[in-house]
C-alpha cells in the first residue's frame, strides 16, 4: 500500500476570512466498511463565499443549496483555506437553510490551541 504525503498547513489562526476571498475544504464523507478495510467518498467543496461571523463561527454560502447534511457528514474537522491556502476555520456544520457551511473562528481559540501545541512539543 503507497502512502499519501500529508499536507501541513501552517496558520497563526489569524487570519481573518474577507467576502473578496474566495474559500474551500476537503472532507471524507460516506464512510464504509466491507469487512476488511474503511472506504470513504471525498467531498471537495469550492466556491465558499464568506458571509459573516457569530460568535465562534464564521459563516460561508455555498455556491447553491444543499439536498441535505448527509452529503457532508464525516466532514467535520475539515480545513476551510481561502485561495492562497492559508487556514481560515475548521468545518463544524450546515445550516438548517442547506445554503451555508459554518467554521470554527480558530482565532477565539488562539490560547487554547497554544496550550495543546506546546504540550505536545509544537
């Protein structure tokens, strides 16, 4: 079995999304098991256009709506990057309108994730 190189994406979790941006992850989703190995189906979303943040999300339109959460299920964790692939948030969720994907604010979570980087040697 051939091993895929990971990419590292390096942030310092401020950077701000901008509606002049635009945005995209990649994500598994599907997930399948037929007795020997797990089997997924990859879900490229491109197109992401940043609408707004609330709270601890920010939100980006899909280019149309969505049939439903199913075809992002397993996606949660994604990277959101902007076209210069700089990371920008986490994928978290849908909304219930099926015409957005919300994302972690990464930079509400700057201390946190400092402290678990430096505890695990970062």
């Amino acid at each position: 079995m051939s091993e895929t190189p990971k990419l590292v994406l390096e942030s310092d979790v401020d950077t701000e999304p901008t509606a002049e941006q635009s945005y995209g992850f990649w994500g598994l989703t599907k997930q399948t098991f037929d007795g020997s190995s797990v089997r997924h189906v990859p879900k490229l979303e491109s197109g992401l256009t940043f609408t707004r943040s609330e709270g601890d999300y920010h939100i980006f339109a899909t280019k149309t709506p969505y049939r439903s959460y199913k075809e992002y299920e397993g996606c949660s964790g994604a990277p959101i990057l902007d076209a210069d692939g700089r990371l920008v948030a986490l994928v978290v969720e849908g909304n219930k309108r099926k015409t957005a994907i919300l994302g972690l604010n990464l930079s509400r979570y700057r201390v946190v994730l400092d402290a678990h980087l430096l505890s695990v040697g970062g």
